[in-house]
C-alpha cells in the first residue's frame, strides 16, 4: 500500500520547512559555484520565504505524505 500524498498551496507557516529544504539543498554547491558565492543563511531564506508566501500573488506549494497527507483531507 503507498502512502497517502496531498498538494495544497503554501503558507507562511510553511516557511520554516521550505528555509531548511532550500538551504540544506544547496550543500553540494560551493564545490562548483562561482568564486565569491555564499549560500544564503536558513534566516535570509525564512525571511524571504515569509514574505513571499504572505503575497497572495505568489504560488508556491506543498506536497506532503503519510500523516502530514491525512491531516489535510
């Protein structure tokens, strides 16, 4: 049996999660970024994500499974 799975548009208080997504997905990348490049800090990229989740004009949205599904049917 697969677990359940839900897509739903994000919101603020999905910006912690997508902080630390964005920001542990970038590990890999001083080992090929431009000389100088510095990954944003999990607070530049929660303030960021804070606000443009806040702008209704702003799409972005969320998959969750298992539980996290369940809890949104």
């Amino acid at each position: 049996m697969t677990e359940p799975i839900a897509i739903r548009r994000a919101g603020p208080a999905d910006a912690p999660a997508l902080a630390r997504g964005a920001v542990d997905a970038l590990d890999d990348y001083p080992g090929f970024a431009p000389a100088g490049w510095e990954r944003p800090t999990y607070e530049q990229e929660l303030d960021g994500l804070a606000e443009m989740l806040a702008d209704p004009a702003y799409h972005c949205f969320a998959a969750l499974a298992g539980a996290a599904a369940e809890r949104c049917a």
